[in-house]
C-alpha cells in the first residue's frame, strides 16, 4: 500500500568469494515517519488533514465553479426574444430553471424593469458581487494550506536536525541514534512540499476558472442592459 524506500544497512555480508557486499533494508513510509519520534508523527498528521482538506477543497470547488460556468449558448439569445415581446415571466421562468449566476443577474434584471436604468444596474451588480463570493467560497483556505504546508514542514526540518544534535550531544553518535530525526527532517520537508504543491497549483487553476466564469458573468450583464435600451 505504501512505498517502501531502500538503505543500506551497515552490517555487511561476505561472499563465497570474500566479496563483502552491503545488505538492503526495507523501511515502509510508516516506519520511517514513526522513527521520527513524537514530534514527527504529530507534524506528519497535520500535513496529512491539510492534504485532506486541500484535495476536498480542490474537487468541491472545481465542480461549483464548473458548474456555474456551463450556460446554454442559446440562453441569452431566449431572454433577448422573450423582453422583445413583452413576455416577461417568461424569460424569469427560464432564469429559474436555470441554475447558474448569468441566470440569476438576469433575472434580478428582470425584477427591475420600468425602473431607471442606473437602478437596474446597480441591482444586477450587487447580485453579481454575490456570486463572485460564492465563487470564491474557501479559496482563501486553500492559499493558506499552499503556504503554511511547505512552512510545517521546515518546520519539521528543523526539529529534526535538533534531536539528531541533541543525541550526538548526549554522546550517542550511531546511526541508528542520529536516523529518527534526519528522517523526521526529509520526510516532514518532502511532504510539506508535496501539499504546498498541489494546494498551490489547484488554487491558480480554480482562480484562472473562476476567472472565466466572471468574464461570461459580465457580458451577459452587458449583453442584457444593451437590451433594455434597445428601441421598442
């Protein structure tokens, strides 16, 4: 289940022809993290739920904002023929069945018709400040995690690097006595990595999508009030 990394153990065995050759261990990625000693379990841990939360971060927020971006591309082409003849309910019927934030700005648009245009923009601007938030929803969280993750794990490192000083200190320097807190200072820096990567990576990628959706958010805005002024 898990990836097992090789060293090479200091015990050495001999051949039938008196080559001494170096035996291999295996060590799971378990084993190695609970050889750094409490401190390495407990930073491993807290990089393990920041990497839960990032990837959980990542898929709910790319479904969401996928979603508010896919728009029938007939759909304004139907508002524009529905306020042309007069109908209305019609076209706010088709804004509700519509599930998406263009749908919504329109249809407090809608709402506002007979009102003065500075009104009516104002409205549908304030919906859409809506639902940039919405958009927007935990992205702070996961520019966090793409920061503090790398952090923690130097954090890690340096910690590390001090139980193994703190052993040679103490007149132990065996490589067995310094191993605990160089592994606890590689793995804690490679995984902080790992999750300050990815969490870094997704957050552009949902930025540069939201991004998108915006654009498609404010041509139709533009698109509808064009509309209203257009002579009867």
């Amino acid at each position: 289940m898990f990836p097992f990394f090789l060293f090479q153990d200091p015990t050495t065995t001999a051949t039938d022809g008196g080559e001494v050759v170096p035996e291999e261990v295996s060590f799971s990625l378990i084993e190695v993290i609970f050889s750094g000693g409490p401190i390495g379990v407990v930073i491993a841990v807290i990089l393990l739920l920041l990497a839960v939360m990032a990837v959980y971060i990542l898929i709910e927020r790319y479904l969401t904002i996928k979603r508010a971006g896919d728009l029938d591309e007939n759909f304004m082409a139907q508002i524009r023929g529905f306020v042309q003849t007069g109908d209305v309910e019609s076209a706010l019927a088709l804004c509700r069945q519509t599930n998406t934030p263009v749908a919504r700005l329109v249809a407090k648009g809608l709402q506002r018709i007979g009102k003065p245009l500075e009104d009516i923009n104002a409205a549908v601007e304030n919906v859409g400040n809506l639902e940039i938030f919405q958009l927007e929803k935990r992205l702070s969280t996961l520019a966090t995690i793409s920061g503090a993750a790398p952090m923690i794990g130097f954090f890690g490192t340096v910690t590390g690097m001090i139980l193994s000083f703190m052993n040679m200190a103490g007149g132990d320097v065996s490589t067995e006595a310094l191993a605990g807190g160089i592994y606890q200072a590689l793995i804690t820096t490679a995984f902080g990595l790992f999750v300050g990567i990815i969490a870094f990576i997704g957050y552009n990628s949902l930025i540069a999508s939201m991004g998108r959706v915006i654009f498609k958010m404010e041509a139709a805005t533009v698109e509808f009030m064009d509309l209203l002024q257009e002579p009867a």
